[in-house]
C-alpha cells in the first residue's frame, strides 16, 4: 500500500500532523497499533463508567488564546463540548494535617492574571509586588515565544528562559514569603500543579514551566464527555480530506531504499511512502529503523535521555447522587515541600496525589466518577517489566491492591465522604501506561527537558534521515498547547513553516 506521507501512531500530535497535511493536499496514512485512535486522548470503559486516558484539563481555550487560535485551524474550536473550570481556583493546593491556611484549607489558582493574585493576595499579606512580578514574568516568556503567539521564529531567535532552571528563579522571586499561620512558602504554591508537567526542581527550565502556567491562568477548560471528541473530531476531518487512519496496526519495522520508505506492521501488512512521521518516541523510533544508518552520537544522545516519571491512577465509579461534582482539580501533598523532585519510593509513597470528578455531557450537581493519581516510578514496577498486561503474577497484583489501599487512605484523609461513595475500582500502574501508550517506562510526558543541558534535551522534528520527522510531545513541549504547536512545526519542515501559520492564520 503506498501513501505520500504515513504517520506512525495517532496521538494527539499525530492525528495534528495528518489533518494538517491532509487538508493542504497531502495523500497522508495514519498507522496506529491500539484498536482506537487517539493515544492519551482515548477514553475506556469500566461496567457502566467511562475515564479519560490522559488528558483531563486544557488551558487557553477562550476565543483570541493560543490554543483556540490554533485549534480553529483544525475545526476543534466551538466544536468541543466545553466546561469552564472555577475561574476563582481552577487548581487548588491543600497539605497534611495541621497546615490549614483557611477556612476551605486549600489555596487557590485562579483564572486571569490579576485575579490570580488577588486570590492569592490573602494567603500571602504583602507580597502584592511579588505576585504582579511573578504574572508579568509569564507574559515575558510567552512573549519571548513566537510560535506560543503564532508568530514566526527568526533564524536569530534564542530561547533564553530554556536555559533558566524554573526552580531558582522561584526561590529567589518569592525569598522569605510563607503563609502566615502555615510557614508553607509562595514558592510551593506556585509550583504545587507541577504534576501537569513532571517538574523538577533540579532541572525544569522556567520556559517550560511559564507556557504551560501562562496556559492555564489564561483559562482552563474540562471536556464534557471527556477527551475522545477531539480524536474523533481529528479522525474524522482527515478521512473526510482522502486521509486514512487504520488501527490494529504497529509498526514493527522501517526500512528505506533509494527515497522511499518501506514499513511492515505486526499482521504482515506493508506500506511505502516518500516520508514518514513518528509519534512515537524517538528512542522506540530508532529501535524500528533497519537497515538505515543512524549517526552514533545521535543514537547515544537519544538513548542517554531521562523520561519524566511515570503514574499510578485509581478510576472510581461512584454511586449516583452521593459525592459532589467538582469543578476545580485538587492537589494535595501530605507535606509542606510540595515541589521535591522524583516521587518516594516503597514504603514512602505516595507523599502526594491530584484528585478530580470528570465532568459527564450533562453534568449535574453530583459526580459519576472520580480520579487519583500519583507519580510513580518506573522501578516500582521494574521486576514486571517483560510481561504483558492480562498474564503478570500474583505478586503484580498484589502490588496493585497494596498501592491503591496506600493512595485511598491518603485520599480519605481530605475527603473522608469519598470512602461511602465508592461503586467500582479499577487501578492502572507505570506498566498499565508503557503497555496501553507505548511510552518508554510509562513516561507520562516523554523526554525531560533539563535547563543546565538545555541544547541536549532539545529534540527538532526533522532528524539527519532525509524523509523521517519527529512529532508529538518530545517536541517542543508536552500539553495540548506544546503538542499543537510541535506539530506545527514539523509539519513546517515538510511544507514550510510559513505557509502553515499563514493558513492557521487565515482560519482565524
């Protein structure tokens, strides 16, 4: 079978990448391995209860914002069934025991730039210009980005915030300011959602951390219905543009002879085409390429990358009319450190979970599902690693109930009422993920970027292969806004990065 362009795997910056080319006139196949498109975007089934993958929130959503300005190319903006999150704590903190810095015991982040300070303003008396340097500080970086504002890089442009560890600069922006009554610092409030991108105090640059805040503050947004509409929305705009997307098709081997690429998949299919995009991760990428000569210091570089961390998630189905819907997300930290780096490991964990009730298309006042989820590492599950998911042992599972037991008990511990309304359970772990994404070690995010090695972690879409491109969230940056844009600007190398704005532009 023979196609101009085949993409391999349909996530989110796959199925991007092949509406794009599609609508520009590309003939373009998708090849995804799962029975469904969509990547972290799919939703699964549980008895009568449906969950979200991956994405549960996204940011800059309002009309004129970067992703709405973007997503109205790909016919997803107003056509999403969108819910607007608490404008005045779209996330909101609370800790331990003991360290209740008000009546709610939970500090808020707002929606819009001076509401967030003025809801923070209370918790922290005095720092007023600190808060207003801070969000002047997000809009320098956003600025300093010209894709963020579709707007086209010159070849002189440098990202200097990459090169910044976010940490540092928080710790000396927000020196000596606690909550009064708790001592819990401004510095780990403001990184206490670091969970929506694997932060690091070691090594987050503060370009990263400022896009993906900027995004959120500007506004945050939950999908009714969950986040399969836009995979479904993406799909079926490229089937409609003479595009195809098969599933039930991975990828086992690329090869290449003369200018074309030739790929078989795992029922025996094969496929040729002038260019290949992956979705997937560079390092499984290169693992598929046969017969293809691949630079040493590139295959080492790849190969010496540290992924983000992974995740250990409990789906609650919940009895109807028993606990409410809420509309914000909560994280919540058993200490006062909020932001320290690798999650505890064995008997320590978890120290800390994000808690949330999707909304359902015709949300009411009570919540139909819930869930939890904490970091975890790869090396919880490292002795699990060759097997299968539906064939590990009895130790395996063991594991699982343990781990959940620990993660619940914490999780009642700030909403004692969740424990009565528990219908159903079901746990996923860092090999539910690595088996059902296809990420390296169950990454949740992919490459870590690293502002003291900020050249090295910086993966481009075009690789020294003529014909094969990267995608997805190894480039540029991970989130809706940072897979759109990397998308973007892979489809750039291909077309030009010009003429893509220019017609993201016009559909304005």
């Amino acid at each position: 079978m023979s196609s101009e362009i085949i993409v391999i795997g349909s996530g989110l910056s796959g199925l991007l990448s092949g509406y794009l080319l599609s609508k520009e006139g590309f003939e373009v196949t998708l090849l995804e391995k799962n029975s469904k498109s969509g990547g972290s975007l799919q939703m699964f089934r549980r008895d009568i209860y449906t969950f979200d993958t991956g994405m549960h929130y996204i940011g800059s959503m309002a009309p004129g914002q970067t992703l709405y300005n973007y997503w109205k190319y790909f016919g997803l903006s107003g056509r999403l069934n969108l819910r607007k999150m608490d404008p005045d704590g779209f996330d909101r903190l609370s800790f331990g025991s003991g360290n209740v810095p008000g009546e709610q015991g939970e500090f808020p982040l707002a929606q819009g730039f001076e509401n967030f300070r003025e809801r923070l303003l209370p918790y922290f008396p005095g720092a007023d210009a600190v808060l207003k340097k801070y969000t002047s500080e997000l809009d320098e970086i956003a600025k300093a980005h010209p894709l963020y504002n579709l707007e086209l890089p010159t070849d002189s442009h440098i990202d200097y915030f990459q090169s910044i560890n976010a940490s540092s600069f928080l710790s000396d922006l927000t020196s000596g300011i606690r909550h009064p009554a708790s001592g819990i610092r401004l510095h780990d409030i403001l990184t206490g959602n670091n969970f929506l991108y694997a932060g690091n105090p070691a090594s987050t640059p503060l370009s990263q951390f400022g896009l993906i805040n900027h995004s959120f503050i500007s506004s945050a947004w939950r999908m009714n219905g969950g986040s399969q509409q836009i995979a479904d929305i993406l799909a079926n705009g490229i089937h409609s543009q003479g595009g195809k997307v098969m599933v039930r098709k991975k990828v086992t081997r690329i090869g290449k002879k003369g200018e074309k690429f030739f790929i078989t998949t795992a029922d025996g299919d094969h496929f040729e085409s002038d260019k290949v995009i992956s979705d997937i991760h560079p390092a499984i990428t290169l693992q598929l390429l046969k017969g293809i000569p691949v630079q040493k210091a590139y295959r080492e570089r790849i190969g010496s990358l540290t992924n983000s961390v992974s995740v250990f998630t409990i789906y609650l189905g919940l009895k109807p009319g028993v606990f409410p819907f809420i509309n914000h997300n909560t994280y919540h930290c058993s200490a006062r450190n909020i932001w320290s780096g690798l999650p505890p490991m064995g008997d320590a964990w978890p120290d800390s979970f994000l808690f949330m009730t999707p909304p359902e298309p015709d949300q009411g006042i009570f919540a139909s599902t819930a869930v939890i989820m904490a970091s975890m590492r790869f090396d919880e599950t490292k002795s699990w690693e060759n097997s299968e998911s539906g064939t590990r042992d009895k130790e395996y599972l063991i594991f699982k109930a343990r781990r959940s037991k620990r993660l619940l008990d914490l999780a009642y511990e700030k909403f004692p009422e969740l424990k009565e309304a528990i219908a159903t359970i079901d746990i996923s772990t860092p090999l539910t993920w690595r088996d059902y994404t296809g990420t390296q070690e169950g990454s949740m995010y992919g490459i870590m970027k690293d502002a003291v090695s900020a050249g090295k972690t910086v993966i481009f879409p075009k690789t020294k292969i003529p014909g094969l491109f990267l995608t997805g969230q190894n480039v540029n940056m991970h989130g809706a806004v940072g897979v759109t844009i990397g998308a973007v600007m892979t489809c750039g190398e291909i077309i030009g990065l010009p003429f893509v704005l220019k017609s993201i532009k016009r559909a304005l």
